[in-house]
C-alpha cells in the first residue's frame, strides 16, 4: 500500500493585514502598519499549492476563518449592530480591532499537531488543534480550526480529534511549527521530535530573556500521551533560548525534518550533542541524514530573514526530495550559495524551487508555516473530504472565487468597514460550498 504525505495549506482570508501584533517575530513587528493585498496574498498562496500538485504531491486546501471576528468583540463587552460594534472596537484600540481580524489561520503549520496512524497506539491519525495561547489574536483560532479538521477528517474509523489543550500560558501550543516527525517511509512507525521553548512548571530552567517562548514542554507531552505516542518514539527537546531571542519564535524557523532528513542549524537545540544522540537511537535505521549547518556557513540572521529553515522538503514520486524555499533565499547570496552546496551535497535533497509567497513572509510566515502536514495510507486518504484536495478545476475555481471576493489593498482603517465583515461572510459561505465543508462558521449556524 502507499503511503504519502499531504500537505493543507492555509487559504489566506479575506482581511489579510500587517497589525504587527507577534512579539518576538521579526517580520511581523517590522511589517506594521504597511498595505497588505489580500487578494495577492491569496493567489501567491494557491499558485504555491498548484505547483506542488503538478510536481505529483497529493495537496490539501485548509479554509480560512470568519474574521472579523464579532463573536469576540461581543463577548469583550461591544454591542449594537456589526457596524457599532467595529467602529466602537476601533475607537477603543486599533490593535484590539486588528486582532479580531488577523487573517492568521493561513499559517496551518499552527493549526494543529497531527500523528500519523504508523505512531499512535490505537493506530488512527490523532489531532489537537493547537491553543496558540501565547498571541491574544492567534488564541482566537482553535474551535473552528477542529471544526474544519472535522469536516475534512470526518471519518471515525482513522481520524481521532482531541480538544485544544486549556487557554493558558502553561500549555501554550504551536502546534506543528514545533513538531517533526523522522521515519523512513511516510507509513512506517516514525520518531516524533517534540521541541519545546521553556518548562512552565519550572523557573529554573532556561528560558529566553527577551522574546516569548511559546510552546511548553508540558504542552508537548500532553499531545504526546493524548496521541499515544510511546516513548521509544518520541523525543522531548528543547529550542535554544538563544535562537528564541534572536527571532526564532517557532522551532521551524530553525530546523524542517522529511522522512530520513533532518536540516537545522546548529544552533537550534539547546543540547545539540545530546539530542542528536537520542535521534539516531531512535531512528534505528541506517539510513538518516542529519544536515546540520554551521554558523559559518549561515549566520542566525541570514537564517531569520531567509527563512532558510522554514522551506518545506518533499519527496517527489521518483523518491528524490527538493526543496521548497521563499524567494528570500535566492536573493541572500549567501543562503543561495550554500543552498549549492547543498543539492550538490551527498544527500538525498537534490532539488530548489523558489516562491513568492512574500505577502506571508512579511508577517513571519514562509513555505513551511503556510502548510499542515498529514501522512495518511491510501486508505485514509480516501477517507478524507476530497473537496479539499487540490485538483486543476479546484485551482480555476480557488482564483475565480478569490479575484471576485478579495480586495487588491487593505489598510488597518479599513478593518472597521461594515463592508468587508460582510464581503468576508459571503466569500466564506461560498468556500463551504466549494470545499464541502458543511456549516463550520458560527455565521452559519
Ligand atoms: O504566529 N504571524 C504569525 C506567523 C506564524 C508563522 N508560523 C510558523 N512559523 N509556523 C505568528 O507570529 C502576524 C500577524 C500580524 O502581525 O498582523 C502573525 O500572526
């Protein structure tokens, strides 16, 4: 049977905007207030997934969420209609506002942690939606998000869904940025790399001084046990506080692993030594590639602004890998240069492509955060929701229904227009149609 790896990339939303509302993320802070267009954002984010359908991977479509998000304003006490409600949310705070309409559900790497079925112990693909605790606009995300997972993972027999972990800074969890998983075929039994930014239930052990550190390590065992995830396949291992304050706000800004490769940089891990020892016990196979970059070869800012490590690596049907990396890389020559090394480097990436998905870098989002990954057998694909996997009449339909809804500029003034709530609303009821979603919106139930 074949087992294969799909992506689901985030659809970016229709308020697409730069708040720079994420401490501790560079390009977010430093994108603030600039002009955003959603609608390129969108098409940038759909040719991506178009491109890698026609290099042969099974590709996914993950909706976005109803933003803004009046649920949430009302709750935080404004009233009266939609219209009072946003220019009352706006008079009170702007950010308050551009909170409620971040469109940062496109980040899927942040939607959830999937285990494959090869690793759990009830042999179903298990997720939790992730609490993203740690930003009060990313909080906003978690009960739709397992609404959609539902309706795209509907069936019982293989799909298994977990309640995000409790609202709180203890168990913040990001979710797939700070998983990986080794393995040796997508449907063997693989190592799950857990990597965690501090302990919450203890002071005394590092943690970065001036950024955030997002995920816990008692976030990370709880997916784990709530997984099922033994621990000969599971390794707990924490980011360097360091990196963290340099900018490295999710592990995968830092380190992307795919099947028997693991690219990171040297800096990545607090005990590197240590924690590379425990992978290759646990990999078992002979056959790893640990791809470790030095600080020579590539600085922690040319990492951060590159976005180097947040490239996605896939294994193409001929069973090479390439790399999916942000036109930022191209353009550094020294990220370029080494990224010539290393195709031509004994191992098995042998391949670059680059993209323009620079409408989410400028919010700290690269290749690899735009996308959840999901290794199912054949059987559990076709038990997947197949309104959601991309096809070439589903990519003409996506762009269609994007340049009829999106706006090509958005300020964050124009985040209190009744107009857009309403534009967003009808473009989303659309999507559920498109993708066979059901009624995952609260507008619609
Ligand atoms: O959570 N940016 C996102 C970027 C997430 C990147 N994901 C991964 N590394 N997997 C974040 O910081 C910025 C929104 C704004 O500032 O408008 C934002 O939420």
């Amino acid at each position: 049977m074949k087992n294969i790896e799909v992506n689901f990339d985030g659809l970016v939303g229709p308020t697409h905007n730069y708040a720079g509302l994420s401490e501790g993320n560079v390009a977010s802070v430093s994108s603030a207030k600039n002009t955003s267009s959603p609608k390129n954002a969108a098409l940038q984010g759909l040719k991506k997934m178009k491109s890698l359908c026609d290099l042969g991977l099974s590709q996914g479509v993950f909706a976005p969420q109803e933003r803004p998000d009046i649920y949430t304003l009302k709750r935080l006490g404004f009233h009266g209609s939609d219209a009072q409600i946003l220019s009352a949310a706006y008079k009170a705070s702007p950010t308050l506002l551009a909170s409620c309409c971040s469109a940062s559900t496109m980040w899927t790497a942040n939607a959830a942690t999937v285990s494959p079925s090869a690793d759990t112990s009830n042999n179903k693909v298990h997720f939790t939606a992730a609490n993203l605790a740690n930003k009060f606009h990313r909080s906003l995300e978690p009960k739709t998000t397992s609404n959609i997972l539902k309706a795209i993972f509907c069936d019982e027999r293989y799909f298994q869904h977990h309640q995000h972990l409790n609202d709180n800074e203890h168990f913040g969890d990001e979710g797939a940025a700070n998983h990986t998983r080794l393995c040796a075929d997508y449907g063997e039994r693989g190592v799950e790399i857990f990597t965690f930014g501090r302990y919450a239930f203890d002071k005394n052990k590092p943690r970065p001084q001036k950024y955030p550190a997002r995920q816990t390590f008692e976030a990370s065992q709880a997916i784990a046990r709530l997984h099922g995830i033994t621990d000969n396949n599971a390794i707990f291992v924490q980011q360097n506080p360091d990196v963290i304050d340099q900018g490295v706000f999710h592990n995968d800004v830092i380190s992307v692993g795919n099947q028997n490769v693991l690219f990171y940089h040297e800096q990545a891990y607090l005990n590197n030594a240590s924690f590379k020892a425990e992978v290759v016990d646990k990999f078992k196979g002979d056959n790893l590639h640990l791809i470790e970059v030095s600080t020579e070869q590539v600085s922690i800012k040319d990492a951060v602004s590159t976005y180097l490590f947040n490239t996605q690596i896939i294994t193409l049907q001929d069973g090479s890998m390439a790399i999916i990396a942000p036109m930022h890389c191209r353009e550094n020559t020294r990220v370029y240069d080494y990224l010539q090394t290393l195709i031509a480097a004994n191992n098995p990436i042998n391949n670059i492509h680059f993209f323009d998905v620079n409408e989410s870098m400028k919010n700290g989002g690269g290749p690899a955060c735009l996308r959840l990954r999901v290794a199912l057998t054949e059987q559990e694909l076709c038990a997947v929701n197949s309104s959601c996997i991309m096809t070439n009449t589903l990519y003409e339909q996506l762009v269609e229904w994007v340049n009829k809804h999106y706006r090509d500029k958005l300020i964050i003034d124009d985040l209190r227009d009744p107009q857009l709530l309403i534009e967003s609303r009808f473009a989303l009821d659309e999507l559920t149609q498109l993708l066979n979603l059901g009624s995952v919106y609260r507008f619609q139930q």
